[in-house]
C-alpha cells in the first residue's frame, strides 16, 4: 500500500504539469484496486459525460484481451500524455486516505489542482458521495441509468436482508477498502466484529471506530498494524458467520467453517477477478450475491433434511 502511494505521488510528482490552459478533466486516483473497479469508474463517468483523467489506470494491461497477434505493450493503462495533463484539470477526486491522497495532496501543491478525498466508492452510501461530488463539480444532473442502478442495489438489499441482518463479519485487507468494507457491512445489517489492517496509523481506528459508533455498534475489535494470525485467535475465542478478506484468509474459513468472500487486488487464488468490480452500485450488487451465496451455500450444507428447500 506505501509502496502503490510512493509510485503515484511519484507519477505526478516528475511529469503533471500545469500549462494554463485548463483542460476541464477530473482526475481520479482510484487506489489500489482491480482493473475492474478502474473500469467501473470510467463506465459511470462516461454515463455522465464528464471527461476524466485516471491514475494510474491497470484496465487494458491486467485484464488485457488475447488477441490474434502479439503485443509486447498492452494499449491500455493511463498515457503519459494524460499525466502530464493532469496538471491542468478541474479538480481532483482521491479515491481512499491511504493509497490515492497523498498524489492529490502534491498535485494541489505542484499544479494548484483543488482536491477531495473520499471513501473508496463500495456500498451505497460511499457510491452516493462519489456520484453526487461528480454531479456537484460539473453542475450536472444525474442520469437515470445510474439512479436506476441505486435502485437496483437498495431492491437486492431489501430482498436478502433477512439473511444478513445481525451476522458478525471478520474483515482484513487493504486500510482503504476494509473501511469502505465495513461501511457496506454495516449498511447491509451486519456487524463488523474483527476489522484489521496490516497497515500503520491511527486514521484507520479513528475512520473504522466512527461509522461503528455512528451504527451504535458497540464491543467490536478494531486495529491497525495487525495480522492474519491475531484475527485468527480471537476468531478461535469468539467466532464469526461471515469472514471477507484476500486469498489467505481461506485457510482461517477452512479451519474454522466460516463462509468466506475474498476482496481486494489480487486474488491469487481463483479466476476471473479481474472482470468483476467492487466499486460502484453494480459492484455492491457483485459483493451482495458473493456475500449470500456463502452464507446460503453453508446453510444448505449442514441445515437439516427437512429444511433443505430449493427456495429461499
């Protein structure tokens, strides 16, 4: 995570420049996620219409087609070109405290570029914030399409929360998703007992702690600069239905018999990851069914004859 913020503040740092002339982008650091959630982004911002900038940008090199003849250079990813142009944008969206503001944070200094940083857009109400900051900096409305996405998502809430209400989730991984994880859990009606990072720094407790308290969840333990092994002993003590977090939590789900969804970039240890956002409503969309399907798929794995219906 240090390392991916050092390269972007880098990025911008050697090669964004302001010209004067004003090129009426936005540009968006998305943080350390899939190529799929970068794709997700700019799906929305052309719904929009608004003209854009992402940095970086892995969609078109980490999900890059295989086509007929070879190509030593993928023709996606974020041009030199753009990073030197995004010196000259309207304004600045970082996408997450840890991975994306400090670029934002040397592009304001370097280019005099406004910025805001936001909560890494997963769920409704980080997706709200994102969209509405977008429709607020170009003085636009909202398309139907995306408010029909919404609805969607709040419909699929709506449909399968008698399955999540009051589950206890455990949730490791990167600082910057686990928080929007946690804010997406606790909307879903869930309640984040475990919320770990391996990252330092008190901004994450304080993030973590203050959309627990705002849900009046009360009793769940929140730590940076945590481990896998940690979570996995206080799991042993008190245990949880619901446990989300990157390839290696699988062998905690496996021990242990809890369903298990994993998030974050990379998934080392299945396919297909690439194509299939987090971000945005339709990413919620995503997670909810992943989320169901596991606690579903254990349901019917050990709930008694009687009991196993082919409808839930």
């Amino acid at each position: 995570m240090t390392g991916f913020s050092a390269m972007t503040k880098a990025f911008v740092s050697y090669l964004s420049e302001h010209s004067g002339t004003a090129n009426g982008k936005v540009n968006i650091i998305p943080g350390f996620v899939s190529p799929a959630d970068m794709r997700e982004l700019k799906r929305l911002l052309k719904i929009m219409n608004v003209p854009f900038i992402i940095l970086p940008d892995t969609s078109g090199v980490f999900d890059a087609p295989t086509l007929s003849g070879y190509e030593m250079y993928p023709a996606g990813g974020t041009k030199i070109d753009d990073i030197i142009d995004a010196g000259n944008s309207k304004y600045t969206i970082a996408l997450g405290n840890y991975a994306s503001e400090s670029a934002a944070i040397e592009l304001e200094k370097k280019c005099d570029i406004k910025f805001r940083t936001l909560m890494a857009p997963i769920g409704v109400e980080a997706t709200d914030r994102f969209i509405t900051m977008i429709s607020r900096i170009f003085d636009i409305e909202i398309p139907y399409e995306i408010t029909e996405e919404r609805g969607q998502l709040v419909d699929l809430m709506i449909d399968s929360h008698q399955y999540f209400y009051g589950k206890r989730v455990a949730i490791a991984g990167d600082p910057d998703l686990v928080i929007a994880f946690t804010q997406f859990i606790v909307e879903l009606g869930m309640i984040p007992k475990y919320v770990i990072t391996g990252t330092p720094g008190e901004l994450f407790e304080k993030m973590v702690k203050e959309i627990l308290e705002k849900a009046n969840i009360q009793g769940s333990f929140v730590k940076a600069s945590s481990d896998l092994f940690e979570l996995h002993q206080r799991i042993k003590n008190d245990g949880v239905d619901l446990l989300l977090s990157g390839s290696y939590g699988k062998y905690i789900s496996r021990a242990e018999n809890i369903p298990f969804v994993r998030f974050g970039f990379p998934i080392l240890d299945r396919y297909g990851h690439q194509y299939i956002p987090d971000y945005g409503y339709r990413g919620a969309i995503n997670l909810i069914i992943k989320i169901s399907n596991a606690l579903l798929d254990k349901m019917d794995r050990e709930c008694p004859e009687e009991d196993f219906e082919a409808i839930r």
